[in-house]
C-alpha cells in the first residue's frame, strides 16, 4: 500500500536485506520481522498474520521485541525510524508500547494512504 508494489515481491526483498527472522506459533510463522539498512539508519519491519492477535504470541513477540529494536539501535548510528499503516492499530500500540515516537498521520506513496512515521533511539 505504501509503495504501490507487489507485497511479495517487497517482502522478499525486505527479508533477503536484513537477514529476516520468522516467529512461529505451533510450527506455522506468525511474524516476518528484520531491519533494513538505510544509511546510518535502520528501518525496522515487520509483516504478522491475524494468529498475532492471539494472546500468547502477542505476549512473546512484544517480551522478545525490546531486544531486537536495542541490538538495532546500537548498530545504527541515525537509530531506527520507518512508517506504519495508520488504521493498524495493533501495530501501532505494539511501536508505543516500545517507546517509539510516532509522528501524525499522514498521506505516503502512490496511493495517497495515511501512515505514521515512527522512530526509536
């Protein structure tokens, strides 16, 4: 939605550029996450399907979840920034549970769609 582009075509893209990991749930994968170099920033992705939603996965990724933004942040000089779909709520209180800053939304890519600029230092 942001870029106009094939979701899985971006994906494997995304995944092959930051050693993407996978979360599984009862052996089927949950989330796609990783962290794709930007200069001297990172931009920190992540791609859930709706099982997220269930209570124990939602506990572990966001127990799970400091370490990796930490590792990250301490990588990249610039700190980690990216966007986020405004209507996804869940992935919005999942980055405010995190302490990101997240900006106000805004129209972004061909499409006009509103996202929100998020970033972690």
């Amino acid at each position: 939605m942001a870029t106009g582009r094939h979701p899985f075509g971006l994906l494997v893209k995304r995944a092959l550029a930051s050693n993407a990991m996978v979360a599984r749930l009862d052996g089927e994968p949950v989330v796609v996450f990783g962290c794709v170099p930007q200069g001297s920033s990172g931009a920190p992705w992540l791609l859930a399907t709706d099982r997220l939603e269930g209570l124990s996965s939602l506990k572990s990724l966001l127990r799970n979840a400091p370490f990796y933004m930490d590792h990250w942040a301490a990588f990249y000089p610039d700190g980690l920034s990216h966007r986020v779909y405004a209507k996804n709520h869940l992935h919005i209180a999942f980055l405010r549970r995190l302490g990101c800053l997240l900006s106000e939304p805004a129209p972004y890519g061909p499409l006009k769609a509103q996202f929100m600029e998020f970033s972690y230092v």
